[in-house]
C-alpha cells in the first residue's frame, strides 16, 4: 500500500505499531456511536500519518541499534508508555 491510498479501518489498523493499539482502535471502532466515528477516524489517521511519516527515522534508528546495540533516543522501549498512550485514548473517546 502506498501513501496515496485512502484510509479505511483496516488501513489505520495496520498503520498502528503495536498489536494492543490495534486491538483498541478496532474496539473502539465497533463500540462508537455512529455520529462519532468520524472524529475518531480523523484523529486516528492523524496518528496513522505522523506514525508513517516518522518511519525513515524508525529504520534509521533500527539499523543503528543493529550496528550498536545502543539506541540513541531511549535506554529501553517502555511498554508503560504504549500503555498510558492507550488508556489516555480510551479517555479521550469516551469524553467524545
């Protein structure tokens, strides 16, 4: 799929990089009103693109790790912050 295809779910859905952030997108799409699915498809393509737009620097990074064993931004993923990335999502959907 290239960068000129139109979102759809299944499209956001696997623009997402970890499989608990898909799991509560799709979720919370089976579980939004009707009238309130297009304002969390908006901010979940924004968060699809800004992903997508950041992979250069994701690979970089990767190949640096390869190469070093060291990353340069983070001692260590923290699986917490995907967490509380998710649980504020979460939130946010149901204040919607």
């Amino acid at each position: 799929m290239n960068s000129t295809d139109p979102w759809t779910v299944d499209r956001i859905a696997h623009a997402l990089p970890h499989p608990e952030a898909r799991h509560e997108f799709l979720r919370l799409v089976h579980l939004t009103p009707i009238g309130d699915l297009p304002g969390l498809l908006a901010r979940y393509t924004q968060a699809a693109e800004e992903l997508i737009a950041n992979l250069p620097h994701a690979r970089a990074l990767a190949a640096q790790v390869r190469a070093t064993g060291k990353d340069p931004d983070l001692d260590e993923v923290d699986e917490e912050i995907v967490r509380k990335w998710i649980a504020r999502g979460r939130a946010q959907s149901s204040a919607a």
